[in-house]
C-alpha cells in the first residue's frame, strides 16, 4: 500500500475528470482493491454488491453510448468499475453464514437462527424494498473502494449519469437481478481534480 495518512485519503480525495491513459492496472492489484472494498458493513451480511470492471477497449466501447456527459473518464482511465447490487443476495446466505461459522466467527445455532428468519425475510421484500437496500449497502462498498483506491496510488470519479436501463444487458446481465447502483473510473491523474465547497457542519447536522 502506497499510503497509509488515512487523513490524507479521506481529506484530498478529489473527483478526477482525465486520467493519464498510459496508466494500467494489474487484475491482481484491482481484486485487491475490491477485496478490500468488500469489508464495509451490509444489511445482515448479505454483501450484494457487484463489480463489474470494464479495462478493454471493446468493453469501453459498449459502456461509452451509455454514460452520457463522462465519455472523457471512460476513454482515459485505466477502468471503469460498475458496481451494481445483486438482488437475488440471499441466495448466498447460506454460503456466507457456513463459513462464518466454519471460520469461528459465529456458533452454529446463532447460524440456523439467523438463516431462519433473514432468508424468509429478504424473498419476501418487494423490488422497491429490496431495490433500496442493495443501492444503500453497494453504494458504502463504492465508497470504501474509492478510499481504498487513494491509498493505493490511484483516483477515481464517482457516476451516476448513465442509461441505467441499459447497462446490464450491454454486459449480459440479468437486467432483472442486477441493478446497476454508480460507475467508478479508477486510474491517475492526469488533469488534477479540483475542491469542492462543503457546508459546516451546523447547517447539515442537528442534536437533540
């Protein structure tokens, strides 16, 4: 890891438009990133997020006509990363609570127990329900991966002007089951961002 100032990252982290196009990133480093991603918390540890990273020219070319106004990210990062929230998540519940439990990280009657109720549970929530927890948990995921991103070296540009109804079947998904949540480009700089007002703390933030 290049950085570890975590006041750093979190405080210069800024949204960069134009990434240096010679800049490439290795798979094995990427799946670091979103392994490390991965460790934001979810709604009762269902992890429903999913990423897609488009590095190639010709997938870079199906995802250009569908992100609108920020062609300039897609035709210079090192990748776009389409993070979208799984909504069939449950059916890897039982796959994630057995190796918590094999793991030592939850007794198997805490396992049946929770099995119990969240899987009847998450099969019975309507597209809307579910819909706005996949997007609330994918989108902490997305922010952890930016954050990640920094410390390792790189910039990213959060997006969420893109053809939303049209992205999953570009790549072969389940336009269905996989709703697609933002879009980060990931690479270096090569036009540095720039800051950004933010209100006090007093305008966004009341104590009862």
């Amino acid at each position: 890891m290049i950085n570890n100032n975590f006041e750093d990252i979190l405080m210069n982290r800024k949204s960069v438009k134009v990434f240096d196009e010679q800049v490439k990133i290795p798979e094995e480093e990427m799946q670091e990133m979103i392994q490390k991603a991965t460790k934001a918390p979810s709604s009762v540890n269902m992890q429903p997020w999913r990423f897609l990273v488009v590095q190639s020219e010709e997938g870079k070319d199906k995802l250009r006509p569908l992100i609108r106004f920020n062609t300039r990210q897609n035709d210079t990062s090192a990748a776009m990363v389409v993070v979208f929230g799984d909504m069939h998540n449950y059916e890897f519940g039982e796959e994630i609570y057995n190796n918590a439990v094999a793991h030592g990280m939850m007794p198997e009657d805490v396992k049946e127990e929770m099995l119990a109720k969240v899987i009847p549970y998450y099969k019975s929530l309507s597209k809307a329900e579910m819909n706005d927890i996949v997007k609330i948990d994918s989108s902490l995921a997305a922010m952890q991966f930016m954050l990640v991103a920094r410390a390792y070296g790189y910039d990213t540009n959060p997006i969420g002007g893109f053809e939303r109804d049209q992205i999953a079947q570009a790549f072969d998904l389940d336009e269905e089951r996989y709703e697609p949540v933002m879009i980060i480009a990931i690479g270096k700089e090569k036009n540095p961002g720039h800051d950004s007002y933010r209100l006090s703390t007093d305008q966004v933030t009341r104590f009862v």
